[in-house]
C-alpha cells in the first residue's frame, strides 16, 4: 500500500511540474503577442497547430543536453534593434528531443507554402529537424536542421558558405562540437539565405556561436551573462521588460549597425 500511495504521489508530482512548465510557456507566448507582436493572428491555423502542439510538449525539452552539458534553445522570441528602431516580429520554435514529431507536424507546412526540401535532410540519419522561424514584417520564413559529425558537416554544401581558413583549421581539431545548424529562410516562399551556424567549445575567451550567412557573411552569436553590457539603451529596456516577468536574454548578436537578442535563456 505504501508503495503504491508514493507512485500515486510522484505521478501527481510529474503532472504538476508538466502542466507548471507548459503554463508557464503559454505566458510567455501570449505575453510576447500582447506586448511586442501578435504572432496568433500573422500565421496560419496550420502554423498555429503547429506552435501550440510544440508548446504542449515543452516539457520534456528540460531534459535535453548538448553541448557542454548545455540545453539547446527549443524556442526563441527575438527583437532587432537597428539605429533607434526596435523590430520585434521574429519568431521560432522546434524541438531538440522529439524532431521527427515536431517534422510530422511541419509537412503540412511546407505543403502550404508550396516549400519542397531536398530529399537528403528527410533521409540522412545524421540529420535531424530542429525547428521553424518566422520574421513576419520581412515575410521570412526559415527551417532549421541538425547535422551530427564533423565528417557529415564538412560535405554538407552550406558549409562551404565557410571562408575563413583559420575557423576552417580550427574545425578540424577538438576546439569545435561535432555538430552544426543549418537554415534555409525563405522570403515569399523563394529560398532567400542560407546559414550554417558552428560551435566553439567555450573557454574564458570564448563564449559566442559563428554564424555563417550567404548574404551577411560571418556573424557572432554571444552568450548573455548579467554582468555583460549591450552598451544600448532600448536594448537594455527590452531585456528589463523581460526581467519584469522572470524571463532572461539567452544571447545575442551584432553585425553593422544591427543588434538582435534572443529570449528566453
């Protein structure tokens, strides 16, 4: 009897932290829709689906660890600040550990949107789907995948976007993860830019994410730690807005005149 009242008691415990977690990113969710942008009523009911259903299975995204014994961002609310302007329409969502349901839930995505991937990202086993992403305002839509192995990574052709011969070098040696992003945006439902993203393995000097972009070249993604400064005022009041509610700025990232953060850590 004991033992059958303390199974009841840790379903109940499991049950709560489950729908304590998938309240808490509903919130966010709505919260962001309320504040910044309303990304209810820019996707379709197909996307919508899409995201609440992700949202759902929130929870067991806790247990993912990758690199470093870090998680990997599941979901991702991110703002531009370009001069004195703020942009905050962009938007993504996947999963690390349940990829395949997270793809099933995307192919009618891609079937609306008239989007035919190549064969090899459905059928490579090194491969894996991660996510998708919108910017609403730039009608941008992006498709995230996963590739495991350096050797893997190295024949994928988004790696050739990779020019500099020292990051090249370095890849080749234990200073980077056997594992990459790759993403394919669209724009109007034409493929627009290419990306692959590399990773470092962190140190006291190295704390960022390459970026590399067939339009924009490379791009730094930075860890966020309290004690770093953005030296930008709308970007710090973003960041405070977030901290209101308990949520942190996960990184972010420069290039010209631009700055992008990313909610949440």
């Amino acid at each position: 009897m004991l033992i059958v009242n303390l199974l009841l008691l840790l379903i109940i415990i499991i049950i709560t932290i489950v729908n304590k977690v998938i309240r808490k990113q509903y919130f966010l969710f709505n919260w962001y829709c309320e504040n910044f942008y309303n990304i209810k009523q820019n996707v379709t009911k197909k996307e919508l689906k899409y995201i609440y259903n992700t949202l759902n299975y929130s929870p067991i995204e806790i247990l993912n660890k990758t690199m470093d014994g870090k998680r990997l961002s599941f979901i991702s609310y991110s703002h531009k600040i370009k001069y004195n302007n703020i942009e905050s329409d962009r938007f993504a969502i996947g999963s690390i550990l349940l990829p395949d349901l997270s793809l099933m839930y995307s192919l009618d995505i891609f079937k609306e949107r008239n989007i035919i991937l190549p064969q090899y990202l459905l059928t490579d086993k090194n491969i894996k789907f991660y996510g998708l992403g919108w910017e609403f305002k730039n009608k941008i839509f992006k498709i995230y995948f996963r590739i495991f192995g350096k050797k893997n990574i190295k024949r994928n052709n988004l790696f050739k976007l990779l020019k500099n011969k020292k990051i090249k070098k370095d890849f080749n040696t234990e200073k980077y993860w056997d594992e990459c992003l790759i993403s394919f945006s669209y724009k109007n439902n034409k493929l627009y830019e290419n990306k692959i993203y590399l990773y470092p393995k962190y140190n006291k000097k190295i704390n960022y994410t390459y970026m590399i972009s067939d339009k924009r070249g490379i791009i730094k993604q930075y860890d966020y730690f309290n004690n770093n400064t953005l030296n930008n005022k709308l970007g710090e009041s973003i960041i405070n807005k977030y901290k209101d509610i308990g949520i942190y700025l996960d990184t972010y990232s420069e290039y010209k005149d631009t700055k992008i953060l990313y909610f949440p850590r």
